[in-house]
C-alpha cells in the first residue's frame, strides 16, 4: 500500500516538473513572438529603400541574429 502511494506521488511530482517546463517553452514561444512583432512594426514604419544599401547592414546582421535563436515550426 505504501509502494503504491509512493509511486503515485512520484508520477504526481514528474507530471508537475513537466508542467513547469512546458510553462517555461510557453512564455519563451510568447516573448519570441512579442520581440518578433515589435521589429516587424519597427521595419513596417521605417521601411528600407534599399536592402542592399550598406548603412542598413546593421539593422539586418540584427533582424539575423534574432530569427537564428528562433526554432522553427515542426508541425
């Protein structure tokens, strides 16, 4: 009786440390997109004339760096 409660609270704290993690995958996936929706603002109200143009390399080298921490989508 006492094997089975013990295995029982054991199986109760696993499901509660995935519970956490997924909490924490999900308030990361939340800011990706709020960071990702605040550059796409940014760029739509000060477009580039030229990709191209070297005095936007820095903006872009930026845009990069953030898009490769991104994981993509795997449906």
């Amino acid at each position: 009786m006492l094997v089975i409660i013990a295995r029982k609270q054991i199986c109760i704290g696993e499901l509660l440390c995935e519970k956490f993690v997924f909490q924490l995958v999900i308030r990361q996936r939340d800011q990706n997109i709020l960071n990702l929706q605040g550059q796409i603002l940014v760029l739509q109200n000060n477009p580039l004339e030229n990709m191209a143009d070297a005095r936007h390399l820095s903006v872009l080298i930026m845009i990069v760096l953030v898009l490769a921490k991104t994981k993509p989508y795997i449906g």
